[in-house]
C-alpha cells in the first residue's frame, strides 16, 4: 500500500472518529443535562456493561478480520465465522445479564445481536480500504444516538431507543456492505471453530484492553455509587474523545503494516511523533480550560469534575505510547505479547483503584487512572524492548 493510499485512509478514518467521537460528547452532554448526575450514572455503568460485553462477544475478531481481509484483499469465510461465533457469545452475554435484575440493563445488553453485524462489516470496509463508507457509517451511528437521547426522559426508554437505533444501524450497514464489497457474504453462517485458536490472543488483548479502559468506571460505580459515577464518567469522555486521532491513524495504518510496506513503517514513525505532539497539546488545553469545558459541555452540576479532568489529560502521553507498541506488535504477528503485557497493567490498575479510591474518594479514581496509564506505558515499552532486542539476536 502506499504512502498516498496510507494518507488518504488516514484522512477517511480521521474523519471518521471525528464524527464519532464529536457525537458521542454531543450525546453524552445530552444525557447527562437530562438524566442529572445519578441517572448519568447509572447509565454509565450500564453503557460499560454493554462495551465489556460486545468487546467479549467480539472476541477479538475485529482485529483479526482486519488483517486477514486486508491480507487476502477479498471478504473470506473468516467474516461469516466470526459473526456466528459473535452471535453464540451474545447469547451467553445476555443471559448472564440477566442475574442483575435490571431491565435497562437487560434491554440494552440485546444491542449486542445487531452490534455483531455492524462490528463484522465495519471491520471489513477498513480492511479493504472502504473508509469512506465506515466514516458515513459513523456519522449514522451518532446521529442515532443523539436522536434516542433527545427523546428520552430517563434510563429505561434510553436504552430501548438506543436498541431500536442499532437494529436499523445494523440492518443499513450489512446492504451497504452488500453493495459495496463483492464477495461479501454472512449467511449461511459458518462453524467458527477454524479460528477460535487463531483469534485466542485477539480475544485476550481486546478484553484487557476494555476492562483496563472500563475497570475505573466500574470501581467507582461499586465503591462511591451513582453520583461519582457520573462525574467520573463526564472526565473520561472528554479524554477519550480527545484519542480520536490515534484510532484513526492506527486503524488506517493496520492493513498496510500488516502487507509490511516500507512506506507504512515509515509512516508509523511520523505518525508517533505527531500523536506525542498533539497529546501534549490537548493535555496543556485541559489543563488551562478544564472549567469551562466542563460547564459547557454538562452545566453547573458536574463542576466538580474540572480539576480532575485537567489531571487526567496528561494521562493521552503514555496512552500514545502504549498504543503504538501494541499496534507494532500485531503488525508483526506478536500480539501475544500485548496480551501479557496489557494483564500485568490490568493488575497494576486494580491495585490501584482498590487503594485509591476508598481513601481518596473521586480524585483517588483519577490519580488511579492517571498512574496507571504511566506505567502501562512502562510495561509495554519493557515487554516491547525485550521481544524485539531478543528477536533481533535470534535471527
């Protein structure tokens, strides 16, 4: 692939994210002036229930699709065998959920059927360079969500519209694939059982990754309640909107380090420098406006989360590092490596959580989150340096 093909993927996938993650602050702002700090909290767990659960019952597959269907640059039986393997997962997920008693919960957790099919194909145009349709997608996605939001009342017919929203999200992107990709194909379904060893590593590497990025809403939400949960929650929206340039030029960068162009090495590099720089940017921004974001963005009731929020933005430095270790990895067949090194940062984060937010409340959940971030990074460069230095003396 080459360096124009690269740029204009990044462009695509840029825009992408952007339109993602500018909706999804947009719908968190709405919600959150309608629902009020503890109704917004509780959302927030349940919104972090259903992310844990599409990341398990995606198990890994997205990446792996990415990469194989870039690869063979055709839709493979690889795509019909991980949605059926989606589909039995979602199942399993649901009915576990049903030990919460929590209608909410419960309706919204049914999302994970159509999130299946819209997880396949989504993966699908990205690796055969169909960026401009993963972005119109995007676009769609939010613009659902910001419609269940304006015309909800309270959680339980959020979730209901979010739901009815993902059906019809789902159903628009399996004809837009159907139209778009020439062997694309879902049905009949396929016996996943060729994959399931190959994807293991996948599923692993996807569901620390989730629970490490979920696990402080869920500590909050068991050891402070609803209302911290709320504040908690309006934070790290805002820091992870802010990381919509690093998914774009990575998921733009995947399908070409995976063919192992030297152009795309070579724009990996380039891309690290300017994410670092970008970072760095955004975290002096929070760090001087963090108020006014706040008030704008959620009113006068989650002023509280301003010092917080500007803590937290230093916290996109070491994220930048991690990220682009964890992504050289898997271009290079070795995600293994990722999985052990995002379990021994799924330790240090637990660690952290339980010991900083009984003593220190809300601001010991940041510190936590801020700190472990750190020292992931840490850990992915040990692991990395270590892998690459030993695999280099090998060969």
């Amino acid at each position: 692939m080459s360096s124009h093909s690269i740029k204009r993927n990044s462009i695509w996938l840029l825009l992408a994210r952007i339109t993602a993650q500018g909706l999804a602050i947009l719908f968190t702002a709405i919600i959150a002036r309608k629902l009020g700090v503890d109704d917004f909290g509780q959302f927030s767990f349940i919104a972090s229930l259903l992310l844990v659960g599409n990341t398990f019952t995606n198990f890994g597959t997205d990446t792996f699709l990415v990469r194989e269907t870039a690869r063979a640059n055709q839709v493979t039986d690889i795509a019909a065998q991980s949605f059926a393997l989606q589909l039995l997962l979602s199942v399993l997920y649901c009915v576990a959920m049903l030990a919460y008693r929590s209608t909410p919960l419960f309706l919204y957790s049914l999302a994970l059927f159509p999130l299946a099919i819209f997880s396949v194909n989504n993966a699908l145009l990205r690796a055969l360079n169909r960026m401009d349709l993963f972005w119109f997608l995007s676009l769609l996605n939010g613009s659902i969500q910001i419609f269940a939001a304006v015309f909800s009342v309270d959680v339980l017919p959020l979730c209901l519209f979010l739901l009815i929203g993902q059906f019809l999200l789902s159903t628009f992107s399996y004809l837009i694939c159907r139209a778009s990709l020439p062997t694309f194909r879902l049905f009949p379904l396929k016996k996943f059982s060729p994959i399931l060893k190959l994807i293991l590593p996948f599923a692993a590497l996807t569901v620390l990754l989730v629970l490490i990025q979920r696990l402080g809403i869920l500590s909050v939400s068991a050891l402070l309640g609803d209302s911290a949960t709320g504040l908690f929650s309006s934070i790290t929206r805002v820091v992870d909107g802010l990381k919509l340039g690093h998914y774009a030029i990575l998921g733009a960068l995947l399908p070409a380090l995976s063919l192992g162009s030297p152009d795309s090495w070579k724009s990996f590099r380039n891309a690290f420098v300017l994410l670092i720089s970008v970072s760095l940017i955004f975290a002096v921004v929070l760090l001087v406006f963090a108020r006014p974001i706040i008030l704008i963005l959620y009113g006068n009731e989650f002023t509280q989360a301003s010092t917080p929020l500007a803590l937290l933005g230093w916290s996109l430095l070491p994220y930048t590092i991690s990220s682009f270790i964890s992504y050289d990895l898997i271009a290079r067949g070795l995600e293994s490596v990722v999985v052990k090194s995002a379990l021994v940062s799924l330790v240090i984060y637990i660690a952290l959580y339980l010991w900083l937010i009984p003593t220190r409340g809300l601001i010991g959940a940041v510190w936590s989150a801020l700190i472990g971030e750190c020292l992931q990074g840490i850990v992915f460069v040990i692991f990395y340096k270590v892998t690459v230095t030993f695999k280099v003396t090998v060969t």
